[in-house]
C-alpha cells in the first residue's frame, strides 16, 4: 500500500480495523497525558465513529471503557458510560523516522496488517491538511468543518505541536494561529468555542475570538477543535509569576492588573449569557462536602482534615450569598492567562475537562474563578525552597484589590464564600496531584491544612 493511499476500502469493516487497533491503544492511551482514564483499568475500547480524514489519516472516537461500564450509546444519542476520546490516527508503511515518538505500533492483523499507526498530530504533513479542512468548510463523513467568514488565514503556515503538559492537544500554525484538538470528547458545545465567540461579539478583547472550528454530529453533538489567534509574544502567568520568584522581583502590580483583567471578563460573560440569583448556599456546601468525602476516599492524608474543612463548608450556610450566579471560565489560574505588552489576556475557557459539560456550561458564582487564582499564586510561591508564602499573599491582596476596583465589589469582604471555594479548590488539587503528580501532592496539603486549621 503507498504511504498516503486511500484507506476507504477498509472504512467498510468498522469492527476489523478496531479489533487489530484495540490492541495497541489499550496500551498507548494510558500513557497519554489526557486519558483521564490512567485510575481506572481499561476493560474495553469501543469504536463510536471512524472517517478517513485525507489520505493515510483516519479520525476516530473511541469509547474507553471501565469495569462496570458498556459502550453502546443510547438510542438518544446519548454517550455510553465512561470516556469518549477523539484520536487522529495516521497509517503508513513506512513511517518518516521524525515520527518516533508519535509510533503507536504496527497492526498484525485485520484490514490494517502489516501497516504502522501512529499520532498524527506529530506529522507536519497531517497537520497542515487538517488546517486546509478549517481554511475550506465543508464536511467529511460525520465530520463538519467551518469558520468565520470574516477570517481569512493563509495557506502554507508551518505547524508544530505544543509539548506543553495539558489535557488536550494543540498545535501552532505559523505563530500566527493556535488549534485546540480536544481529546476527551462530551456531547454539545465545548465552551472553548462558545464563550469567546459569545465575548467576542460583546466586544471584550481580554479573550482571543474563535477563527474556525470543526465538530461531530455522529454518534452524538460535540465540539472537536477550535483555531483561535496565537498571542506570539505573550508569556503565560505562570511562567511570568517565576520569573519574579526566582529574580525575587515584586509581582503585585502585574496580579493587581490581572484581578482588573479577570473582573472585566465576569462583567462580559454576565452581558452576553443569562445571569441567575445568587448561589443557594446549602446546596452548595453539601456538594462541596461530597467531593470533599469522595477526594478523602481515595487520597487518606486527606482525612486527618475533613472535620476542619467539612466546619468551613458548614460555614457558608451562613455567609452572605454573594454575587449572582453566571458563566464564568470555571477554571482559572495562571497557566490559563497570557500577558502580551501591558495587556492579560485569559484563554482556555474549556473548564475543568473532569467535570461534566453540562456543569462546566452552567451558571457558578464569580467567586470559584477567583478562588482559583488565589490558589494559583499559593502554588507559585511554593515552587522552590524557602518557600514564600508572604509574597502569595501580596499578590493575592494585589488581585482582589485589582478585580475590586473593575467589578464594584470586593472578594475580600466575601469572606466566608471565599474560604469555601479556595477550600473545594485545595481538595480538587489534593486529587489531582495524587492522581497525576504526587510529587506537587504537599503543596495544595499544605493549603488544606491552613484552611482546615486557621480558615484564612
């Protein structure tokens, strides 16, 4: 077979192509840094959809299942219990030896025998035929292609693949554009695109506005990719808030212009989606308790704490509701915003991608995005030894005083909700390092311990 012939015929058979390929990706996806799936034993892999992209690339969404779980969707177009993934698969005889690192392996047999997969997203020829698709909308299989009329990005942009840690895949085209590949797929709009076009239409100029996207209507709805401007100059807050660390230079009038940044966005997102009234309390600590129950489960440091930080989930119960619930990013830290000149910018407005997308869509009080970045600077301060608590604190300060003079309000003067939030926040991170980075596991436990003792 040439190495960028048709792999249509073998389109035909669905279930011999998976059967040959199941083998490898049972092994291959655990190993990727956005299978969500690496706690959990792979018992089966399922293939939902399988559409030859262009010549030697295959596009698949594959149903990752565990151990109680089936893949059959429902008649609804419902997914099936556990994880969809979105794989582009490329198939060549001969792989390019540039492409070592993207091998997934050889099939043995089936439709595909003798053939070498590997992740397409590596090959620089894949990836600039998938940037074609965006440029020219249209559809292939199940698979549909648009973009912004009003956009027109240029033909023959060098792509390269970002190797940064995150839980999608991303690829720029030319320093000019940024494509967001998601890889663990849910049914409906991925908020990544429908919140910056919704901003963008508001005139908010703080979030980068979707230029083209491509999505899925088979087996159900969902957003697949979406190209957006790539800020070539910017550096991200994290690696900013280092910088200063380590030069030991003062960070709080750079935090100070980031809380303005973050509150002019709440004031958009609550302009261009419907706001509702303000959090109902109760129903939120019991939620915040239950994770809080469920996180102890699995991480046992956690449990020396849980009456401390069950008293600060009870307390909210008490505290004024604060700020109406409304769209807000839904995961928000320094590695989510961008300083380009004198400007932040706040990009991947996905939310947490381990929560479902119905809640990651809904209505949240202001106060959780907020919460998060004071977290955010608590884990900067704590990169390297001595640690430096003092200088999170001015910059958390710097933050509230920052985003109290844009919003009219004050998060400082929210005091009971703002321990709630940081609180839930500590315990996602304390599942989370343990799952992923057990080595960070002491900082977000050092948090737990000072909200569950002090509640400051």
């Amino acid at each position: 077979m040439p190495k960028t012939a048709s792999l249509r015929p073998t389109l035909t058979r669905l279930a011999e192509p998976m059967e040959s390929l199941g083998r490898l990706l049972r092994d291959w996806l655990p190993r990727q840094r956005w299978f969500a799936g690496k706690d959990r034993p792979v018992t089966e892999l399922g293939l939902l959809s399988m559409t030859e992209l262009f010549p030697g690339c295959l596009h698949l969404l594959v149903h990752a299942g565990h151990a109680g779980h089936t893949g059959v969707p429902s008649p609804g177009g419902t997914p099936p219990a556990g994880d969809c993934y979105q794989l582009l698969l490329g198939v060549r005889e001969h792989p390019a030896p540039r492409l070592g690192r993207a091998l997934i392996g050889q099939v043995q047999d089936g439709p595909l025998a003798g053939l070498t997969v590997y992740d397409a997203l590596h090959d620089p020829r894949s990836a600039q035929l998938l940037l074609d698709r965006l440029r020219h909308p249209g559809t292939a299989g199940p698979l549909r292609f648009e973009c912004d009329p009003d956009q027109r990005v240029p033909a023959g942009l060098v792509p390269r693949l970002l190797d940064a840690e995150q839980s999608n895949s991303s690829l720029v085209y030319g320093d000019e554009y940024i494509l967001k590949v998601f890889r663990r797929i849910q049914p409906g709009v991925n908020p990544d695109l429908e919140v910056p076009g919704a901003l963008a239409r508001q005139g908010c100029h703080r979030v980068p506005a979707p230029v083209a996207w491509f999505q899925t209507k088979h087996p159900f709805q969902a957003t697949l990719g979406v190209l957006q401007p790539y800020l070539r100059d910017a550096s991200d807050g994290w690696t900013l808030a280092l910088h200063a660390l380590a030069a030991g230079d003062d960070f709080t009038a750079q935090a100070r212009a980031l809380g303005a940044a973050t509150a002019e966005v709440h004031l958009a997102l609550a302009s261009a989606f419907p706001v509702g009234a303000p959090g109902e309390n109760g129903r939120t600590a019991s939620a915040m308790v239950e994770r809080l129950d469920a996180a102890a489960h699995c991480v046992p440091a956690l449990q020396p704490y849980v009456p401390g930080l069950r008293a600060a989930f009870a307390a909210l119960t008490g505290c004024d509701a604060g700020p109406p619930a409304q769209r807000i990013h839904g995961d928000l830290h320094l590695g989510q915003v961008l300083r380009a000149g004198r400007d932040w910018f706040v990009i991947d407005f996905e939310g947490e991608p381990s929560r479902p997308l119905s809640e990651r869509r809904s209505a949240h009080s202001p106060v959780r995005d907020i919460a998060g970045m004071l977290r955010s600077f608590d884990y900067a301060a704590r990169q390297r030894r001595p640690w430096r608590p003092e200088w999170a604190r001015r910059c958390r300060e710097a933050y509230c005083a920052g985003y109290a003079a844009r919003a009219g309000w004050d998060p400082r003067k929210k005091h009971g909700l703002l321990r709630a939030y940081e609180t839930d926040r500590a315990v996602y991170e304390v599942l989370y390092e343990a799952r992923h980075r057990p080595d960070w596991l002491p900082v977000p436990m050092a948090a737990i311990e000072r909200l569950a003792v002090r509640g400051d």
